[in-house]
C-alpha cells in the first residue's frame, strides 16, 4: 500500500508491506529515508536509521537514509586538490563530495504499490561539474523483506560518460535492546583492501581484517574491499544466528562474481553512533583520477547498477 504524508510543509511517500514500512521523499535526492519493521510483540526496528528533524535545511547532509552518491562516490581530488575532477579532455571541473545527485532535485516518473522511479533534474552546479547531455534516473522495488535500488544512465551525449556511482545505507545498530556493536559481525568476501590518502590517491588498507570479524573492530571503518569473491555482504547478530541479518548483493545474481573493482565501503561515524554503513559502490573514490573502478556508457547507450537489500526472517 502507497500513502502520501505531510511533513514540514512537504509531501513524503510511504510504503506498506507485510510488516515493512518504507519512507521516502523522491523529489530531494530521491532519498529512502527510512526502512522499519514491525516484530512479532508489536515493536517496531528501524532496519535503515533515520534521526529526527525540524527542518529540511541541510537535508543532503543528514546521518540517516540512503544518499544517492553520482556521478561519483566520496572525494574526487585532481592532482591532488579535493573537490575536483579532469575530464577526458583534460578541463579540471569541480566535484562535490560524493557528487551531486545526493543534495538534487529529482522529477517524479512514477510511484506505485512497490516503489518508485525519479530523474534527475541538474542544477547550474551540476551542468558545471559534468557538462553532458545524458539521463540519470533511480529506481526503488519494495518487498515485504526486501528492497531493490536501480540507478539507470542513458547517455545522450556524443562523448562517452564517466560515473563510478554507488549508495550511503545507514542501518541501525544494534536493533536489538541491551546489544552493543560487539554483538554483531561483518562478513565481506574481499581479497583486497584499500583506503584513500589525502591526496586521494588509493593506499593499503588492514591486511590481516578476516572476512567475517565483531563490528566493534575497528579497523572496518572507512576501509574499501575489492576483489570480491561473491557478491553479498551480510551484516548478522555474533554467535552465528541470522535471524534479523541484513544482506547487501550487487547485482542480482547471488551467484556471479562482481567485477574485480566493485566496492563495498564500511564506515561510521563514532563508536557510539546508532548507525553503521555498508555501501555497496561500483568502484573505489576517486576513480576519474585513479582509473579504478571508473565506467563509461557510450553514445546513444545505458547502463545500469543494481544493488538488493534483504532481511533474514
């Protein structure tokens, strides 16, 4: 079931599901803000953390959600100065932290029982950073455990397209009364590990980090794993249970093995935050610098990145 629900003076959207809720505003960065569930005993978890407000101002900035991160992900730096890309043709451009799309105005193409689909309407900053004819569109499937983001880009240019894009999903921890990070684990099958200097250029990152280790560690944070071997993430109550467990895939094949530059980012940002993010990215930041992980969609042509989120029930 779709509602509408008013809220400082704009209009959200709602989705029910079995016993999942979904929040969202399309038209600001089509932004999922929140994702709850109702328990057996009636309670209510908040499986994607959303804080309270009063105001809409700073939205793009809020701890909470899943931002939309494109064209592309974190810190862009050019030479190394922060804020900035080089195109192919060799023209310096700004680029804000993690893009643009995250802080844009999007249209509204259509919302359903199970979802929806907004474009991106570019701003004078935006034509600034990425001056190209092209368009960028995200996608949201609800399910009653589940959740599907598509982010579509069709290039109407007559120069390829660059992008590295990716998603921000806060998830709420712990969801469980009297737990504590210790009680829960990461799994993240990567055979590489990376994180990023001040220069923005992509360094080692924690070598001896296991595969699947108590999220209080906390050499998780702000590290970037490549080389995946599989493309689910599980983020999973410690003592081997997977009740409740959230799962991140890229793709929709469990089965396929990413790319050998596909990203998954752990990050948050205080030991006591009720929040930890395990992003699911299409390649490392900084990526028109670097090369790694940067894609093209060529003339006349579309790509698409999908990532799934599911709930163990």
């Amino acid at each position: 079931m779709l509602d509408t629900v008013p809220f400082l003076g704009e209009t959200l959207h709602r989705w029910r599901l079995g016993r999942s809720t979904f929040v969202a505003h399309p038209g600001r960065g089509a932004r999922l803000m929140n994702w709850n569930l109702e328990l057996a005993d009636g309670s209510v978890r908040d499986v994607i953390h959303w804080p309270e407000i009063d105001s809409f101002e700073g939205f793009h900035s809020i701890r909470g959600g899943n931002p939309i991160l494109f064209p592309f992900n974190a810190r862009s730096f050019d030479r190394g100065e922060i804020g900035f890309w080089r195109d192919a043709e060799g023209t310096r451009r700004p680029m804000p932290m993690h893009g643009f799309a995250r802080q844009g105005r999007f249209e509204l193409l259509r919302a359903d029982a199970t979802g929806f689909a907004a474009t991106l309407v570019p701003d004078a900053a935006a034509r600034e950073a990425y001056p190209f004819d092209y368009e960028f569109t995200v996608v949201y499937r609800f399910a009653p455990a589940a959740l599907t983001c598509e982010f579509i880009l069709k290039n109407l240019d007559s120069r390829p397209l660059p992008w590295s894009a990716g998603h921000h999903f806060y998830f709420h921890v712990p969801w469980e009364p009297g737990r504590g990070r210790a009680d829960y684990r990461l799994t993240v099958p990567a055979t590489r590990r990376l994180r990023q200097d001040s220069a923005g250029q992509l360094i080692p990152g924690p070598a001896a980090l296991p595969a699947t280790d108590s999220l209080a560690n906390p050499e998780w944070v702000d590290t970037f794993h490549l080389g995946l071997s599989a493309p689910t993430a599980l983020l999973a109550p410690a003592g081997g249970g997977r009740a409740g467990a959230i799962s991140v895939t890229l793709g929709m094949d469990k089965k396929a093995k990413p790319a050998p530059e596909a990203t998954f980012v752990t990050w948050t940002q205080k030991p006591d935050s009720p929040f930890y993010c395990l992003e699911p990215w299409m390649g490392p930041p900084n990526a028109p610098e670097t090369g790694l992980g940067l894609h093209h969609v060529a003339p006349g042509k579309s790509q698409s990145f999908v990532v799934e989120v599911a709930l163990a029930t």
